[in-house]
C-alpha cells in the first residue's frame, strides 16, 4: 500500500509558511523604534494556494509590506499592538496544524496496525 504524499506536503507547507510569517512578525515587533522601518508579512493564503496547485512543498514565500498600519512621524509604520495579535494568531493556527497532523498520523498508525482481538 502506497500513502500518498498530498497530506504532509500540504501540512509541511503550512507550519513552514507559518514559520517564515512568525519570523517576520517578530522582525517587525524588533524594529518597532527603527526609523523609517516598514512592517512586512507574506500573504499566506496566497503562498498556501499556490503550493497546493503546485503539489510542491512550499518552504518560504516573497514577503510584501504591510500596507494597513498608519506611519509615525519618523516613518516607521509597525504597531506593536497588531504584530502581538497578529502573533497571537499565527502561533494558534500553528498549533492547530500540529495537533491535526498529530491526531491524523495516530488515526492512521491505528488503522494500519493489525487487529489483536481478531475482530
């Protein structure tokens, strides 16, 4: 029997993505006093879309500025508040990802065990 690879490429994709979005927030939540800083992030359903058309694993994707945040005075235009929430977010859908896949691959360990009871 021959699994096919679909599910954890998709799964690799997402917390890799994940991953990269998480190191450009806290980037951003580091720079929050630089001058002239502009708050990036990847557009993640965009990045996870692509992948799946694709059925490549995606391992990063082109970041773009953030174009929502209003700009300070000494034209930085992260907000602190957003990148904490937007964090807070990203770090629980990873963990959402972490337990599907957990559960998944023990559901399928399970099903491919042989039956010890004979029923």
């Amino acid at each position: 029997m021959q699994l096919d690879p679909t599910f954890i490429q998709s799964a690799q994709t997402v917390l890799n993505l994940r991953e990269q979005r998480q190191g450009l927030i806290a980037a951003n939540m580091s720079n929050s006093d630089t001058p002239g800083y502009k708050a990036m992030d990847i557009n993640f359903k965009s990045a996870v879309s692509d992948a799946l058309k694709s059925g490549t694993v995606q391992t990063s994707a082109k970041p773009d500025f953030v174009a929502d945040y209003p700009v300070s005075l000494d034209g930085n235009d992260v907000s602190p508040t957003m990148e904490k929430l937007e964090s807070l977010k990203n770090v629980g859908a990873m963990n959402a990802e972490v337990t599907f896949l957990h559960q998944s691959t023990t559901d399928l360990i399970t099903a491919l065990r042989p039956n010890p009871s004979g029923t």
